[in-house]
C-alpha cells in the first residue's frame, strides 16, 4: 500500500506522451497514471505503484480484476468459439445468459443482447416506439443514458455531452429527478412536473416510454424518496406509457439487489443492463415483457452482441454473484455507509452520504446550511485518494462515488474508509 507518490512517473509519463499524439482528443483521461495489471480490487501502474480501485472502471468489473473463474470461463470459450453473429447462429453460452438473467428479473421476460449500456438504450428506444406507435419520451435532468444520437437525446447530466452536435432525436422531454437532500419535498414537485408536462406540451397518450435511472449515477449518486418507482410504475399504467429502468449502473447485484427496481418492488416493462454484466467483457442486455416483443425478424440487430466469450464471462460473473459476491456488497456496502455517516458528523462540508451496497455518493458542499455546491473540494479530495493509492472518480459537479469492485474485502473495506477519513478532514482543513 503506496502513500504520497508523486505522478506520473516515467513510465506512465512516457506512455501518455504517446496516448496524446495518437488518440481522439474528444478522450478524457483523468488519471496521471497507467496501468499494468490487476489482482482483486486492486490496480499496480507501470511504474510499480499499486491502488485500492474504488471506481471499478466505473462500476463494471464486478468481479474485480483477473478472478479465476472468469479467466478461465473466457479463455475455454475463447478456445472454442469467439464470435458467432447471432443473426445467423445461435450461440449455447447466449442461451444460457439470457436463461439465467430471466431467473434473476422475471420468467415474463424476453432478452436482446449488445455491446454496451448505449447500444442497449438505442434498443429500448426503437422497441418503446415500435410496441407503442407513439413518439414521444420523458427522460430525468442529471440522467446518464449514453453518447450515441439516441441515447445522448435522453441524456441530461451535462450539457458538454451536447455541444456541438446539433439536433437529437427529437420527441424528448425532461422532468427534474428528485433530490431528496437538497429539497424535502422533491418527490411531490417530480410528479407535479410531470402533470405539468401531460398538461402543456407531452399529451401521455403519445408518450412510449419514460427512461430513469432507479439510483441516478452520472448525476451524482442520488437515491430518490422510497416509493418513487411505484409512482412512475403508476402513472405509466395510468397512460399505457412503458416504464424503462436504465439498470446499466444500478444492476447486476451492485445495490446488494440483483435490480435497484428491487427495492421498490417494481417491475419495469423494459430493463436495460450492462457495464458489469459481464466483469469488463462488452455485452448489455435489454429485458423487455413478453407482450412488448411485437417486434419482426430484423426490425433490429448487431453483429457482436452477446458474443460467445462475453457470454461465457457473463455466465461466470452470475455464478460469483449467486455464491455471495451480491450480499458481499451489501454487507460492505453497510459497513461504509456506516463509517461515512460517522465522519459527516465531524465534517459540515461533507453534506450527504448515500446509496445502497457498493453503490455510494459522497456530496460536498460550502456548508450544511446553504448546501452550495463544493467542487473544488471534491476534486481535492479525489486527488488526495490518488496521492494516497486510493482511486477515486466524480460524480456529477460536486459529488464522489463509491463503486469499488462486488469482491471488495473486509480489510480493503477498512483500509478504503481510513483511508478516505484521513483525506477528507485533511482537505477539509484548508
């Protein structure tokens, strides 16, 4: 366990030199460091210096990093098939995958695979307007849905995304999502916004599908009043609207629930999940009710979705999850929830702690009373956690998640949480 290091050392700089002749420039890397290797949750760069990786490529290597099991899940399939497109063959290990996960959401449900939580969102899209005939879609401000036109139109959690690319699909309207630290009754004025949009400018009967995240991750790792779920699952009955949960962050036991619907007791018409599904092998997953499936043969497609390896990997991420990765999250998940709400008492900047299993916010702010916003906090804070060999990532302008790998261990727990005490009264200080 590393303390204080400077960065990047020569290695990585010599590396980065290079990643910026070559690379898009539309690229962000956030990290002055570059890595080699990984064992369990935690990363050892070029230059030798290990971390604690709190972010888990943002919320994707469920497994952590080189698990046996799925090393070799993906190196026996690889050694027998990598890739069969779906649209001409059907693949053993796709079957199974779309068996399982059906166990975990529900029987009623059918499977369509792709690459990524975008490719999955651009799916539930296209299905919602098909199913429906309808044009229209409601989406929530500080919502992550993706990069790609469709995707991208639903997206509301920084305007950057947005810049430049001129028209989106159009038919997409936003209501704010509720944030119950910031205000008390946020739940009531999400659903009085809604009212106001069915009122003046989105008749419901025209609406195919309202996208939410069930805990918003981009926007800052937000867990919305309990009982929020149930009041968009109602009012979508009320108007033959598709309820579409974006489980892309949220799901695959990251909540210490297989789905964050879960803890509503909601089942969404159509689920889209992905990141990790499949422990950083490219697959999603977009689950929809068997009566939605009026679409025909090629009314929609990939050519590598659900590929044999990324299956194969997906089968053996399950098969963790069941054998208690999921209720690791949990338990750790309560563990730093604990320790973080005991440091808020001694810290008024650190305005709010929340979230489910390893699915964490950490908000910052001037002061508990105002509840203004604190980058410049935030940032000091993550910088100090690389500083300290613990990686940190934001959310949102002013927020930090915590989305540390599903086989997060006692002791990293520990050593995450004093860790992340040190940095924070020390940040705090000045």
């Amino acid at each position: 366990m590393n303390s204080n290091f400077s960065l990047p050392n020569q290695k990585s700089k010599a590396i980065l030199e290079r990643y910026a002749s070559s690379m898009s420039t539309s690229n962000a890397v956030s990290f002055p460091m570059v890595i080699s290797h990984g064992e369990g949750c935690w990363l050892t760069d070029v230059d030798g210096n290990k971390y604690l990786d709190m972010m888990a490529g943002i919320a994707v290597n469920t497994t952590g990093y080189a698990h046996p099991a799925v090393v070799k899940a993906v190196q026996e399939q690889a050694a027998k098939v990598q890739h069969l497109c779906f649209a001409v063959f059907a693949s053993e290990p796709q079957v199974a995958l779309a068996e399982r996960l059906k166990k975990h959401v529900g029987q009623d449900y059918r499977v369509f695979f792709g690459n990524s939580g975008t490719e999955g969102i651009e799916a539930a899209m296209k299905l919602a307007r098909y199913h429906t005939k309808r044009p229209y879609f409601i989406a929530f401000t500080g919502s992550f849905h993706g990069r790609s036109m469709g995707a991208l139109s639903l997206t509301a959690s920084v305007s950057k995304y947005r810049k430049g690319f001129g028209n989106l699909v159009p038919g997409v309207f936003h209501a704010p999502y509720p944030q119950p630290y910031k205000y008390p009754r946020t739940a009531e004025m999400v659903l009085e916004h809604l009212e106001f949009l069915f009122k003046h400018t989105t008749p419901p009967e025209e609406v195919a599908g309202i996208f939410v995240e069930p805990i918003q991750g981009e926007g800052g790792y937000i867990v919305p009043p309990a009982g929020f779920m149930q009041d968009l699952r109602s009012i979508c009955d009320k108007h033959g609207i598709l309820l579409v949960a974006d489980e892309v962050q949220t799901g695959v036991g990251r909540t210490g629930q297989f789905l964050a619907s879960e803890f509503d007791n909601v089942q969404p018409d159509i689920v889209v999940l992905a990141k990790g599904l499949a422990s950083g092998y490219p697959i999603s997953a977009v689950m929809f009710k068997e009566h939605i499936s009026t679409w025909g043969a090629g009314a929609h497609g990939t050519t590598f979705g659900g590929n044999p390896v990324s299956s194969a990997a997906a089968l053996a991420t399950l098969d963790i999850l069941e054998n208690g990765a999921m209720e690791n999250a949990r338990v750790q998940g309560e563990y730093l929830l604990g320790r973080m709400r005991a440091l808020q008492a001694r810290v008024p900047q650190l305005g709010d702690v929340r979230g489910r299993g390893l699915m964490i916010g950490l908000e910052f702010v001037k002061d508990p009373v105002s509840k203004l916003e604190h980058p410049e906090l935030r940032d000091r804070v993550q910088q100090l956690g690389l500083e300290h060999g613990l990686i940190l990532l934001g959310a949102g302008s002013h927020a930090i998640r915590l989305a540390p790998p599903l086989v997060l261990t006692t002791e990293d727990a520990k050593y995450a949480a004093d860790t992340l005490e040190k940095i924070i009264l020390e940040a705090a200080s000045h």
